[in-house]
C-alpha cells in the first residue's frame, strides 16, 4: 500500500524533527473529485466530524421547530464545545424546552475541555454534569427529537436508550447520514463513538461529498436541504457554540462567517463545507493527531480554496505556519502545512 503523503511539517529552527501524514479529499456536490491527496476511499471513522449531518434529522423532522429552538440552541447540536458556563446553560435550556432535564442525556460526564471552566468549577467546590460533556449539545437535539417522536407516549419512557443503534432516535440520525454521504451504512464497518452513539467507517471522498451537499443542498432530499442551510445559518450567528473561547472552528467561523462551515473530529479528521465554492473538504491525519497537524492542514485548505482579503489570509496563515514557543515565550520552531499541499489544495 503506499504510504499517504506528509502534509504538515514539525522543525525545530530550521530542520524538520517530524512530520505528519494523511489524505484530503475537496469534492463538489455531484461528487467530482476537485483535489485529492492520498487514499481517498479508505474508509475511516468520522467521529464529531460529522455532527451537522447527525443534527439534521432534528430540524427536518419539525423539532426543532417545535420546541422553539434559537440559532445559539441549534449552533450546539453541531458542536465539539469546551464545556464553558454559556455551552452548559445552552444544553440545559435546550432540555428544558423539551420537558426534560440532565439525566435525559445519555452522552456521559467528563469535566470541561476549557482549562478556565475547569479551574472555575473546582474553585466552587464543583463537579461536572452530562452537561459539562464537549457532546451535550448534540444529545440535547437527539433528546429534543426523541421528545417529538414520542407523540402521546411518555417522553423520558420513549427517549431511554436512544443511543443504540435500532432506536428510532438514532434510525432517523442513521438514515441522514446514509443519505448525505451516499454510503450503504448497513455494510459499513461500525464501532461506539466516545459519546455511545453508532459511529460508521466511511471514506473521505464519500465525507466531503456530504459536506458539500450541506454546502450547496444539491442532492439533498428538500428536508435535509432546507434543515442543512438553517444549522448553516445558525453556526454562522453563534460560531462560538461549537467549540469555545479560542479554539478553531469558533475563531475561523467567527472571521469569515457562513463562507466556511468546519467541525474537527477526534482522531485527526476534519470537514468543512465551502458554500460559495459549492465544495465539501475531509481531512484524516494518519496519525489522529488532532492537537495540532488537522488544524494546520484545514487553515492551508480554507487559505488555498476561498478567495480572501489580505486580513483574512496572514489570519489563516497564522494557523496554517504556526509558531512554535516554549514555556519561556521563546521562538523554538514552526508547525507548518508541507508544500505537498499547498500546491494540491
């Protein structure tokens, strides 16, 4: 098998001490191939990547709707959040829409990704809730639609165990990503995601194909279109719902608003939806190297990709050629998007 191509570069001064490596896929919505890097059509598992296509189910079915569902609310189904106060408050309000509270969500506890909620919560003698779970958000709109599909029925009765896979709940979430992605789930290889839900093995190209569906709605059922372009918009108005102070997606998405979509996932994997290109991107390091090399790669893509005004390429190009310090502020090295791609891109 040939090995994937190095993509990000790691030098300590001026020599390169690692590097990683990965593929990308940059495809329309009638699935041509605009770019490629590497093996496209292994199939690798999306993780939180995908959570935009898991979240249309809950505006297509009315749900979302219904329940009276604010573009902050619907921000955070799609989201991977630090766990902040404003992330928490969402869920929760969220839930509380729905006629349901904390133990409806069947995500797991884990304290805060945010360093400063964290520090917060044990200086007040707290410990963290369902709520404090980067995935909270996403449950809650599973939660919000379990509710509607009760009907008459008793909605903490209906919704229990919505994280398994025959759930009607997790059906519907199945189904959406089946139809977004073109990809015979039923024949996929399936694993448990860190939040319990089904996570299905799907290839990148397969990836940006859905993402530039949600970009453009081409190929979308009118529901999953119409649902796709709301979260768009929602994402666009509260960028900071998806992840939290200083992370990535919130600081490109706040920058250049509905022109970009993007969602990490764990493991090294990254989409993103271009809407004014009409391109879906999928990014998985060979690695999992989520930390660092993923983000570099999709700054490099977004730079590469959409026109920009200078502003907005030296700030991508601050992501994309990152520098390196110690803990003494002192300029060790650089993190950087390999010349592999910045030519393919």
């Amino acid at each position: 098998m040939t090995a994937n191509p190095v993509l990000v570069e790691a030098l300590r001064g001026s020599r390169v001490e690692s590097f990683h490596r990965g593929a990308v896929a940059v495809v329309d919505a009638d699935g041509g191939v605009h770019s490629a890097l590497g093996d496209i059509e292994r199939p690798i598992f999306p993780r939180s990547a995908v959570k935009v296509l898991q979240a249309l189910p809950l505006v297509a079915s009315g749900a979302a709707e219904r329940f009276g569902l604010n573009d902050e609310e619907l921000a955070l189904a799609c989201a991977s959040h630090g766990g902040e106060p404003r992330h928490t408050a969402t869920a929760a309000a969220m839930l509380a829409k729905a006629g349901v509270d904390v133990e409806a969500l069947e995500c797991g506890t884990h304290w805060p990704y945010n360093d400063a909620a964290i520090k917060a919560m044990a200086a007040a003698g707290q410990q963290p809730s369902a709520l404090n779970n980067n995935c909270s958000g996403k449950h809650a709109g599973f939660v919000c639609l379990g509710c509607m599909m009760a009907g008459d029925s008793e909605r903490r009765a209906f919704i229990k165990g919505y994280v398994k896979p025959g759930h009607p709940v997790m059906r519907e979430v199945t189904a959406a990503l089946q139809a977004t992605t073109g990809c015979d789930l039923a024949h996929a290889p399936v694993g448990t995601d860190g939040c319990s839900i089904p996570t299905y093995a799907i290839p990148l190209r397969h990836l940006a194909l859905a993402f530039a569906r949600v970009a453009t709605g081409v190929g979308l059922s009118p529901g999953h279109a119409a649902a796709a372009a709301r979260l768009r918009q929602a994402v666009a108005k509260a960028p900071y719902m998806v992840a939290g102070s200083g992370r990535f997606d919130s600081r490109v998405m706040e920058r250049l608003g509905e022109r970009v979509f993007c969602k990490v996932g764990a493991e090294g994997v990254y989409c993103a939806a271009l809407p004014t290109l009409g391109l879906g991107v999928a990014l998985k390091m060979d690695d999992g190297n989520t930390a660092r090399a993923c983000e570099v790669v999709m700054a490099a893509l977004v730079e590469r990709l959409l026109p920009l005004a200078d502003d907005e390429a030296t700030f991508l190009r601050a992501f994309s050629d990152a520098l390196i310090v110690n803990w003494n502020g002192i300029e060790v090295g650089r993190l950087r998007a390999a010349t592999a791609l910045r030519v393919a891109a």
